[in-house]
C-alpha cells in the first residue's frame, strides 16, 4: 500500500498547476528580455520608428502563450511525472526555437544608423545594408554594425557622376543613401549641412503648438535656449511622422519628437 501511494505522489494531480509555473517562468524570461532588447537594440525612439514594439509582441505572444498553453495541454491527471517532465522538455525545446527565431528577427531588423541623409534624418535598419559593402565605407568605425545601439552618421550624395548615377538607380529600388556604406560619413563633418538644411523650432511651435511644453524640456535638458533649437524630419521603413531636434551652433541632437516635420 506504502508503495501504491507513493506512485500515486508521483503523478500529476492538476493541469492548472504545471501550466501557472510555466507562465511565471515564460514571463519572467520574457520581461529581461524585453529589457534587454530595448537597452541594447531598441533605445528610444526607436523601438518605435524600426518597428521593434510589433515585432517584440509576436515573440512575447510566442513565447508566453506557446509553451503554458502546450503545458496545459499535456499535464493531464494522472500522468507521472517523469513523463510530464519528458514532454515539458520538449515543449520548452520548441518554445525556445520559436523565441531563437524571433531573436533573429529583431536582430536583422534592429536600427544600427541615425543617419543624416541630404535634408532630414533617417533610421537605418541591418537588414538594409549589404554586410558585403561595408568595406567601402570610408570610415573605419562604420565597417562593421553595431549592436549596442544605432550609431550616428551622416550620408553624402557622390560627386563622381557613375557613382551618383548608381546611387539614383539604387534609389528606385528602394536603397536609400543612408543604405549605402560608400556614402557613409562621419556625422561631425557634416554640421554645417545639418544647420543648412535645418529648419528653426519656432516653425514647429507654430505648427504644433502643443509641442512648446516638450521643446522646452529639449532644452532645458541640453543647457540651452528653444530659440536655438532647430529640427529636421525623421523617417524610417516605418514612420515618417517624427522629427529629430538638433542645437545651434554644433548640431548636436537633442532629441526627438513624434511630430510630422514634412509641411
């Protein structure tokens, strides 16, 4: 009897519990992982301007759905445990291939440039540079992507005439400037353009309003006055309602507001 009993602690008594410990765990891992994604890959604004929020949705769903749900399904009453351990390996196998593979997917499409492209800035993602161009890219930093973060750059238009010609027929498939490793300069030896092509935040606030409040906090943050603020549009695959708020007199970036800056 002894020994009947002791099989009987053995077994498994309910779905609900196997598949509540299953949750925790899945949210748990989930919720670094958001934290991490969005430290490391997503800082803001760009989890939102590279699509990172959709994206992080799908492998969260995946991942805090998928394997409780599957936990559920297989704790039946009644089955030892060693058994249900068997197949929660499996479960927890398949569902760390599914968050492998969403992982993936962020990775190739983490921002790795805010890029200053002709007259507005633009968030370049890894999935549009060709890894096997980035050796041409005349800065040496630049020849390799990032991770920890989206670098800043600027891209200039080519003053040779084939290679402007190039360019062009590049952009009507859709490789922006930004996206070309051979355009690539460094953000400083571009300030003067920056101001250039620039418009004054003062053309915003009468555009926006309601956007004086967030301006000011831009400067106060940045130890300077709005009335040395200017802005350029801000665009990705994925919005092209932002603007990117720059500082007289080094056009450095102060940050970033979600405005449309194309009127």
């Amino acid at each position: 009897m002894a020994a009947l009993e002791g099989s009987r602690q053995k077994r498994v008594t309910s779905r609900v519990g196997p598949a509540l410990l299953h949750l925790l765990g899945s949210t748990v891992v989930a919720g670094l992982g958001t934290l991490v994604l969005v430290a490391l890959w997503y800082p803001y604004p760009h989890y939102r301007l590279a699509g990172g929020l959709e994206l992080m949705a799908i492998m969260l769903s995946v991942d805090i759905v998928l394997g409780p749900v599957l936990t559920l399904v297989a704790a039946a009453p009644g089955k030892l445990l060693r058994v249900l351990a068997r197949d929660m390996a499996m479960i927890v196998a398949v569902q760390l291939s599914a968050f492998g593979y969403g992982l993936n997917v962020l990775a190739a499409a983490r921002p790795i440039g805010l890029v200053f492209e002709v007259d507005q800035m633009r968030v370049v993602s890894a999935a549009d540079v060709d890894p096997d161009l980035l050796g041409q890219s005349p800065v040496p930093q630049l020849r390799s992507l990032p991770w920890f973060g989206p670098r800043t750059f600027a891209a200039v238009k080519p003053t040779d005439p084939d290679e402007l010609a190039d360019a062009m027929i590049a952009g009507f498939s859709g490789i922006d400037l930004a996206m070309l490793p051979r355009c690539w300069r460094d953000y400083d030896s571009q300030h003067d353009a920056v101001l250039t092509r620039s418009r004054p935040a003062a053309q915003l606030l009468h555009r926006y309003p309601e956007a004086a409040a967030e301006l000011d906090a831009l400067a106060k943050a940045a130890a300077t006055t709005t009335a040395q603020l200017r802005f350029l549009p801000l665009r990705s695959r994925q919005a092209a309602d932002w603007v990117t708020v720059v500082a007289e007199p080094d056009a450095r970036i102060v940050g970033h507001l979600h405005r449309d800056g194309f009127f």
